[in-house]
C-alpha cells in the first residue's frame, strides 16, 4: 500500500478508503499506512452545539471564564481503562454510568458514538463491531471525550492495553492490535495549528521503550530518519491510527480547548469481533 518514500493517510471517505485498499484495517495494522482519515464524518455545527451542552450541564468548565491556577489541563467525560483499569469493579460500573448519560447526552443531534462505530464497522469488512465487554457481559465506556486545555501535550509515546498497561485481567487483552478512533470536536484555536497528531513510522518495540522513558525519541528518530506524517483535522472529521505507532500531540493554544471524541479499538486479523472501549 505505501512505500518508503510515502507514508501518508489515507482520505478523504469511504470510498476512497475502500477503493485505495482491499483491507483497510489490516494494512493500519502492519502500519503500512500511519492513518486513516474520514473528513465531515459528522456534522461541524452539532460539535459546537453538544460542546455549548457540555458546559451549561457542568461537564465542562467554560474556557471564557477565569479557572484557578489548580485546574486541571485535561478533563474527560466518559470512562478511562487507562486511569480507572487498576479496579476493575470500579471500572465497570464508572462505564455503566457513561453509558445512561450518553444514552440521553445527544438527544436532539446526531449520535457521534454511532457515528464512529458506523465507520468502523464500514472499514472492517465482515467482522462485528462491538462494545468491549467482559466474558460475563459487562460492558466497557463506549467512547470517551478529551478536553485538553491551554499547554495541554502529549509527548512521544505508544498506547496498548497489553504491552503498555499490562492489564491481563481485562477481555481486550485477547487483540492482537490495538487502533484508536478520534473525532475531531474543536480545535485549539481557529487562528492556529490544527494539528492533531504527530505519528511516527515506528512501531513500539522494547528496544525502543528507552528512548520514551528517556524523553529523547525526538533525537532517535532525527539520527535514524524516522519518517513522520502530521494529522490535522478540522469539527467533524474522523481519523483512525495504529496506537503501537510512536505519536505526540502538539499543546494547545489560546483559551479554547481542544475537544475529541476517542476510542481504543482492539482488531485480530483472525477475529471475527471488533472490541471498542475508552
């Protein structure tokens, strides 16, 4: 699908996803392609809608206005694997919680979650798109929204349930790969970057893993001519990557938040399920 002098995502819809690559998924999974991006996948004016939503319900505190020194740069609505895997009773039933609110959140507007599941479901050929869940059907969060505030970055790193978290408690762990989906809700600042991601031509690997902890991968990747591909995105588009994949994400600048709607993706090329959670 790409050779060693293009590594770039594949866009901008369905269609031309499909017609680039007989199997979109797989070829995300051998990182053959560093993204696949979905521009409009929904509608721009229900973003800033919901978002407006988001702060007259409390679940966002409103950037116009004055925070204190203590707030937080990052707030989530929905339910972290990440930060709340550790209880996994707690966990579940945080995402029990998730899902009755987002059962009523967007009333009124499109359903973004359904939105993101749809166009999953539409790249990923036969196989079933489902909710994690656990063997005794518990339910994982569906999705989840990241609101990142002024200075707010994500420096190089991987994401992966299993090779960075270790939670082999968790039904997720059976994936071999792990993808994320992010809709893109707001950006920073209309006047500045839209940069979403910074995605490295380098999948994790524990040779690596120094030069994460180390916080010099930057250097690694100059003195080995790693290639990278930049994602920028404007209120309504979808992108796909491979979490394995070194990426960074830029701070944000200005007042306004940048706003995503994500989820982790578990895909065996041998599984007939497709497993999303938050």
């Amino acid at each position: 699908m790409s050779d060693e002098k293009d590594w770039s995502p594949v866009e901008p819809d369905l269609q031309s996803v499909l017609a680039h690559c007989a199997d979109p998924l797989g070829v995300l999974a051998r990182a053959e392609i560093p993204a696949i991006v979905l521009r409009g996948a929904y509608e721009p004016g229900h973003c800033s809608a919901l978002i407006q939503r988001f702060i007259e319900r409390g679940l966002m505190r409103d950037p116009r206005q004055e925070s204190s020194p203590q707030a937080p740069s990052r707030l989530n609505i929905g339910t972290s694997l990440g930060n709340m895997g550790s209880d996994q009773e707690a966990f579940l039933e945080h995402a029990a919680t998730t899902r009755a609110l987002f059962e009523q959140l967007f009333d009124g507007f499109d359903d973004p979650v359904a939105k993101v599941y749809g166009n999953l479901a539409s790249l990923a050929a036969d196989k079933q798109v489902k909710v994690a869940r656990e063997s005794d059907g518990r339910l994982y969060g569906p999705a989840i929204f990241r609101i990142h505030y002024e200075t707010h970055a994500y420096k190089p790193h991987f994401d992966h349930v299993t090779l960075r978290e270790k939670r082999f408690n968790y039904a997720v762990t059976r994936f071999d790969h792990q993808f994320a989906g992010v809709l893109c809700f707001q950006n920073a600042d209309a006047t500045g970057p839209s940069a979403q991601a910074l995605l490295h031509r380098c999948l994790w690997t524990p040779q690596i893993h120094p030069y994460i902890e180390e916080q010099t991968f930057p250097q690694y990747a100059a003195a080995y001519h790693i290639q990278s591909s930049q994602v920028d995105l404007e209120p309504g588009d979808l992108y796909f990557f491979n979490t394995r994949c070194i990426h960074e994400v830029p701070p944000v600048q200005g007042i306004h938040p940048r706003i995503v709607l994500a989820v982790f993706i578990g895909y065996s090329q041998s599984d007939d399920e497709i497993f999303v959670w938050s």
